[in-house]
C-alpha cells in the first residue's frame, strides 16, 4: 500500500439516504481538508463513463439495490490512491462503505482499518420527506417514492449491522441528524477531536460586541480598528453585501427577506467565516457586532468558527438611548427613526440580549463598559479590556 496512504486517518461515514451525510461531508472537507469519496458518486461516475458494465450497474441501481461489493472497493481504492498523489490530503471520507460487516473486513484487509465511524440518524419518514423534495429538481434516477422505500430497507437491513460492529470496537459515533445542519456539525467536530483532529483555528482574538442602538458602539468600534488593526463585521453588513454584490446567494437572500423570512444562522455563520478567513493574514482580530443574538448563536459560533475571547456590553440606558436616537432623527431621514419604533426596537434588544449578557457573565468574558460617558472616556475602558488580547 502506498506509505503515505498508510498514514492517513479514514473515517467511515453512514447513515441513510437522505440523512445529510454529503452536507456534513462537504462542511468537513472545508474544515479538515479531508478527502470525501462517495460509493454512490463513484458508481454513477463509473455509469456515466460508458464502460462496458455500466448498462448492469444502471439495471441494479434502478431497483435501490447496492453496486457490486468488488467494484465499489476498486473504485474506492482507485479514488484514493488518486487523491494522494493529487495532494495535499489530511485524511479520507467514506461515505455508503462499507455496506456489510464483510466488506469492512475486505475494506480494512485491503487498504488499512478505520479510524473512525459516524453514523448520522435520521427517522425513516425524515429520510423519505427530504429525499422525495430533492427529488423535484435532482434528475437522479433513484430519487422517487418506490426507490426511495427499497433504498432504505435495504439500508436497514445490510447497513445497520455494521454500526453493532464498531460500536463494539468503540469506534462509532452516532450523531442525531435531525437538527439544522449547524447543530449536526458541532457534534461532527467534537468527533474529529477525539482523534486530535481540529478545525481550521482562527489564531486571532475575537470579540462580540453588544450595545443597544444608539449605545455609541459604532463610534468605539473606529477607533479600535484604527488604533488595533481590528476588522470589523457587522452581520447586517455582511448581508446587505452579499445582497448587493448580486450573487445566486445575495438573490435568494434578497427575496427570503423580502418575503419575511429569517436568514438562518448556518447563512450568517458562513458569511462571517468567510469574511474572516479573506482578512485572516492581516487582520489582528475581529470585532464582532449584531451577533449573537441569542446563546444558541454563540455556542454555535464558538463551536464552528472561533472562541470568544471577551463580551464587550456597552451599557447605556433606556432615557438616554431614546434621546440619543430622536436627536439622530433630525436629520437621519432613517424611517424608524422615530419614538414609537425606537421604543420597540429597545425592548426587542433587551429581551434578546439578557441571556446572552447572563451567558457570558458566567463565562467570566463579560465586560459592562459605562457608555453615557464621553467618546474618549469609554474608549479608554474598553481599550483597557481588549489590550492584553491583542498581539504583539
């Protein structure tokens, strides 16, 4: 076998059609840079491809039946000693192998044994819904109501075994997948961490910032940029961007919004990362505004992109917020400038944001800085806090 395989990790990954494995696959190939290597997507490769037994292997995956277990570890060989020598590789994705308990051992005999199994759970009627959905717009042959059903009975019957048999070698971990794609995925990394494997580290310290409107934050914020070299990201900045910008995701974001919805938090993660990974060669740390806005965001956050190194609270009161903003509404010409909509707008910042003050406060990273002070007075607390965070 070729050494440098030999030294790789390789992960089994299972669960049913319609589980959001590929999903998962995809977050951990950006994470870990692992390779992902399908059986599925090698045999319909290898259909595709016009070879002479193609026309046999079509036959079999019309009727939800499993590809030949020789040719799926052939292919799956083949795959991986091309990813090796392609490079840079950090380790392998199994996914939809091994169908049985024998192929594991063919599997393990053959190349080397797995370092780990995740299986992803989802309930037989979960599997069925999102499969048929997908099947509305993926042209795959075997995304129909009849496949479906023979797809996962054959699942249940060849696949499940096989978790009994990691699990009795302590290798398999079950993770729920029928949470959001996000929550699915931080259990994913706590996985790869008890095999030392970590997700790509933001080195530089990160700071949430929170403040009602009119707290003055945004004034205190240009001068730690200035003074720090700190970037700035502001989640409405970073939507109203990406809606700007035109992209097939700003398109779909602009009408989501248009049309009432939330943008959900796996959409306002992923911009932030990639925000943070364009700055990431110079910037010295990242004041984060507008999020979170609930713990939920922030565990999430924590988990999947960077630990928060302080919360800064910029305390204002309501009297004073209310007087700050009416004076703005003189000659802002912003529509919600005004008492009645101020008013709600604070009581919303307050319901949502209690928690999140409480969560960090017990975390011991919460800092209350007095913010009906002037610009200098407040910046030289907050300097304070955030100045042995900094880099030299």
């Amino acid at each position: 076998m070729n050494e440098q395989l030999a030294k790789l990790p390789i992960i089994f990954v299972t669960g049913g059609p319609g589980s959001g494995k590929g999903t998962q696959c995809d977050k951990i190939m950006k994470e870990f840079n692992f390779t992902h290597l399908s059986s599925g997507d090698l045999l319909r490769a290898k259909v595709a491809s016009g070879s002479k037994d193609s026309k046999e292997l079509v036959a079999i995956m019309k009727e939800g039946k499993l590809g030949p277990p020789e040719k799926i570890l052939d292919l799956i060989t083949e795959a991986m000693t091309n990813a090796v020598a392609a490079g840079p590789c950090n380790g392998f994705l199994i996914d939809g192998y091994p169908r049985d308990i024998e192929q594991g051992l063919k599997f393990e005999a053959k190349i080397k044994p797995t370092s780990l199994v995740i299986e992803f759970d989802v309930p037989d009627e979960v599997m069925v819904e999102r499969l048929i959905n997908r099947g509305k717009t993926s042209g795959r042959l075997d995304d129909n109501e009849g496949t479906i059903k023979a797809r996962l009975k054959t699942y249940r019957e060849a696949t499940v075994p096989v978790a009994g048999h990691y699990q009795k070698q302590g290798k398999l971990i079950r993770i729920d997948a029928n949470r959001s794609p996000d929550h699915v995925f931080g259990d994913v990394v706590k996985a790869f961490v008890t095999l030392s494997l970590n997700p790509r580290a933001v080195s530089q310290p990160v700071f949430f910032i929170v403040g009602d409107p009119g707290s003055g934050k945004g004034i205190q914020c240009e001068k730690l940029v200035a003074e720090f070299n700190f970037t700035y990201l502001s989640s409405g900045d970073l939507l109203r961007a990406e809606v700007a910008s035109g992209s097939e995701k700003g398109k779909a974001l602009d009408a989501d919004m248009k049309a009432g919805k939330l943008v959900t938090t796996e959409t306002v993660l992923e911009l932030m990362k990639a925000a943070m990974d364009k700055e990431r060669a110079s910037s010295k740390g990242y004041l984060i505004d507008g999020y979170p806005r609930n713990v939920d965001q922030g565990e999430l956050f924590e988990k999947l992109v960077a630990p928060c190194a302080a919360c800064i609270f910029f305390d204002v009161s309501v009297e004073v917020m209310k007087e700050r903003l009416l004076k703005r509404a003189e000659t802002s010409g912003r529509a919600d400038d005004n008492e009645e909509t101020i008013t709600k707008r604070l009581v919303t910042f307050d319901n949502e944001t209690k928690p999140v003050l409480t969560y960090y406060r017990q975390a011991g990273k919460l800092h209350a800085i007095n913010a009906e002070r002037t610009v200098d007075q407040i910046y030289a607390d907050v300097r304070r806090v955030l100045l042995p965070f900094v880099q030299s």
